[in-house]
C-alpha cells in the first residue's frame, strides 16, 4: 500500500512528476511541487485532457486564451481540456503542493 501524502524525496528543488499507472489511453500521476511555477513566456499544453486534483497546498493557473487565473486550495479540481495552453503561476513554498493528476485521451 502507497499514500499520496507520504514519500521519500528528500530534494524537492525540482517538481516531482510520480506516475502511479500508466495504460494505453491514459496514465495517473502524482505531482509534488514546492514553489515550483511554469518559466515566465512559456505556456503548457498536450494532447490529452487532464483532470487535475489538487490534494493539498495551493497553487494558481493561468489560461492563455482568456488570461483567466484559478486560485485552487485543498479539494479543488478543474479538468483541462486537450490543447489549452496553461500555465502553473504559483505554487506554495510554505508547504508542498500535492496534485493528482489523470491524463486521457478523449473519444478513445
């Protein structure tokens, strides 16, 4: 048995992106981020949607199209449609910020 709280990375200076399944049409990952924010210019975006869970900290995302930023807490969820291009502005550097994260490809 695993805990998505717990772990053993003792260096989190870099995001840590933790696949906990993998498939054909979809994977699973857990996401640790301490402070960590997408580069200033660069945008985000892939071909799978991602319904993301963000299970403790806070962080906030940005949308390019619309320039809309979403505050997320602890319980928040918010489904990325595939080829939206995002960007993580904020992450917590206080606590970490645990995501989950499911990938899938649509009308597979």
């Amino acid at each position: 048995m695993k805990s998505l709280f717990k772990h053993d990375f003792a260096d989190l200076s870099n995001e840590i992106f933790d696949k906990i399944i993998e498939k054909e049409n979809f994977f699973v990952e857990r996401i640790i981020s301490n402070g960590q924010f997408t580069p200033q210019g660069e945008w985000l975006s892939q071909e799978r949607a991602e319904l993301v869970f963000l299970l403790k900290g806070q962080a906030k995302l940005r949308f390019k199209e619309n320039g809309e930023i979403i505050e997320m807490t602890q319980g928040d969820y918010l489904l990325i449609a595939p080829n939206v291009e995002h960007r993580v502005e904020f992450t917590s550097n206080t606590e970490e910020t645990i995501w989950l994260a499911i990938h899938y490809k649509e009308n597979a």
